[in-house]
C-alpha cells in the first residue's frame, strides 16, 4: 500500500516537472528580444463566462461584472490610443478555457495580457478591497485560495488532466512546482500591477496591494500579464459599486490609467495624460526618470534550498522574482527600482528583516554590475 502511493506520488512530481520544463522552454523561445518597444495590441480578458458564472454575489455574477468592466477599459485604450488594438478573450456570456485564453493572447502576439476578475470571500461578507496580482510564489493562504477558485474552472474543461500535465487545482503541491517557472516578464508584469494597483486604491477604496499566486492563466502567456481583482463581490456594499455605472466606470478607468503610464514608461516618449473621465489634456506625461534597461535590484538571498513559503521575511519583498543559476542556487531578487535612494531603503529594510547579506545591483542593458557605495 505505501508503496504504491510512494509511486503515485513519484509520478506525479516527475508529470508536474515535465509541465514546468515545457513551459520555461515555450517562454524561452517566444520572449520578445530586447529593442525600441511600440504598444501595439493589448489583450483583455474578462474572466469566467458562459457555464462558469464565477463567484456570486446577493443578485450579480462575478463573470458579468467582470465582462462590463472589461469593454469599458477596451474602450477608453481604443478612445485614448487609436493606433493600440484592443483584442478580447469573449465579448459576450460565452465559455473560453483558460489555456485557450493564453492562446489566443500569444497568437495575436499581445504586448499586455490583462485580466479582470472579481474577489469573493464566501461567507464572510465583510472583506473588501482591490488587489492585484502577478504570477509567482504564493506567500499567503489568502493568495493560494484566490489561486485556487480563479484556476477550478479548469475542472469543467474537457481532459483538463492531459492538457494541463498533471496540474491539480486543489493541490498546494501543484502551485509550488507551478512557482518554479521563471517567466521572462514577471518585472514588466509587476510593474504594470504596481502602477494599476495606485490607481485602483487612489479613489477611497481599501487597496490590498500587489501580490503574486499561481494563476494557470498567466502562466502560459508570453507577454507581461495580470489579474486584477476589482472588488469583492460577496460584501453588499462592494456588489452595488461593482454593478453600478459609477463603480465600474471608475475601475476601468484606474486600470487604464495605469496602462497608460506603463506605456508612457516602456515606450520612453512622451504620450497623452489622461482626465479622470477618460478624454485626453492638453499637457503631456513626462517620460520616465530612468530607461527600462537602466534599474537597480536588490540579491537578498542566495542559497540551494528555497526559502519556506510562509518565511516573514518575505513580506519586505514585494515583486521578488526566484531564479537559479548554473550551479542550482535559488536566487532572489526585489522588483526593479529607478532610482538608487529607493533601491537603498529596500536593500536596508531587507537587511532588517534578517536578510543580512543583501546585495545592491544596477542593470545596464542587460549586465549587471555590484553598488559598493
């Protein structure tokens, strides 16, 4: 008997080993090389539809509300910027696999995935608040179940074990293997979610942050992609501004404003600023203070065992990526920085918090060069 569930589970580690060597290959090969960079095409993906109508509020669906605020936001890009596509993964209440949405993403060769979801909280009807996350290592069970709900919809799928390779939605297990993939865009994807997450949270609302968890969706995309969770549908106050013209207007508009400022930022030109009602000022948006290949990051730890998903320590690193070098060390590294005073404080807050031999780096074109002083 133990025997054959040692077995089974040594199958399974070695099918869900194989999913994260496929995926880190396809991520390799379809990275976009480096060069002057022109927004083109944004893929926008209202999440759940159809037979999935995601979480429930007292009278409204999560995949409703999340559709209405979607084409809100296609059309202030399409109102704002003439010249970006706007693609979408469904315009109507219609089913769409998550791998198919990914797919069609990649096929249409999107510079941004953005995905819009609404939060739920069962029972409790008191959470509330906007997030938004990236693909990475999940550091609470707050984000491994929003990771958990969003990616079940995988059960109604058909074979879902075979095109996912082993993946299981209800697993912790599966979402460690799953945060092992290193996907080439998960800088540009935080910073996109940081700059849409100060907007979500600059218009009264509880804002609850940048986080990352291991959403199938994001996984499999090879442009830099979010999630964002635009409210929690199951609080009744949050249900009637999600549903209201008021409500939803004002979060398309956040997630478009901080849209337009990563475009601002990654393309280094001056672009049209934006009024609260969508239309376009007379003045401009200043570039960004430093160029996307010109940044600082902070190495805060560097070992061959991983750090412990529930390590404290973690939470003064916000948007770190994991990676591992030639010789099979796990290297961490804080989210990118433009200026050095900002990098700095990090790297002091991470020594602080027991990360004792933090390092200071700053990137150039893509060489990295160690800060001294």
């Amino acid at each position: 008997m133990y025997l054959n569930s040692l077995l089974s589970m040594s199958f399974k580690i070695v099918l869900l080993l194989a999913f994260i060597f496929s995926l880190q290959q396809h991520l390799m090969a379809q990275s976009k090389p480096a060069a002057k960079f022109k927004m083109r095409t944004v893929f926008i993906d209202p999440g759940h539809g159809g037979s999935d109508p995601g979480s429930l509020g007292a009278y409204s669906h999560e995949a409703d509300v999340a559709l209405k605020i979607s084409l809100k936001l296609g059309d202030l890009i399409t109102k704002n910027y003439p010249d970006v596509k706007v693609v979408y993964a469904r315009t109507t209440d219609q089913f769409v696999d998550l791998y198919e949405r990914a797919v069609m993403a990649n096929k249409c060769n999107a510079d941004l995935f953005i995905c819009v979801h609404c939060n739920s909280a069962g029972k409790n009807h008191s959470a509330y608040g906007c997030e938004t996350y990236t693909m990475g290592l999940y550091r609470s069970d707050d984000n491994l179940n929003v990771a958990k709900r969003e990616n079940s919809v995988i059960l109604l799928e058909d074979d879902y074990k075979t095109k996912y390779q082993g993946f299981d939605p209800n697993d912790p297990a599966s979402y460690i293997m799953l945060s092992m993939v290193q996907n080439a865009n998960i800088d540009q994807s935080v910073d996109l979610a940081g700059k849409i997450q100060g907007y979500l949270g600059s218009n009264g609302r509880f804002d609850r942050g940048v986080k990352q968890a291991g959403f199938v969706v994001l996984v499999y995309t090879k442009m830099p992609s979010i999630l964002v969770e635009t409210g929690f549908i199951t609080n009744p106050n949050e249900e009637r501004y999600l549903n209201s013209e008021e409500g939803s207007q004002t979060i398309a508009q956040s997630i478009f404003n901080g849209f337009s400022d990563y475009k601002t930022e990654v393309e280094s030109v001056k672009s049209p600023a934006k009024k609260q009602d969508g239309t376009i000022k007379n003045d401009t948006i200043k570039p960004a203070t430093a160029s996307p290949t010109e940044f600082y990051k902070v190495q805060f730890y560097s070992a061959f065992e991983p750090l412990g998903i529930g390590d404290d320590r973690l939470q003064q690193a916000k948007g770190f990526t994991i990676a591992q070098d030639d010789k099979g060390k796990y290297i961490y590294f804080s989210s990118k920085y433009f200026t050095k005073e900002e990098a700095m404080e990090a790297e002091n807050k991470l020594k602080k918090a027991g990360f004792k031999d933090a390092l200071l780096f700053y990137f150039k074109d893509g060489k990295k060069n160690l800060i001294t002083e």
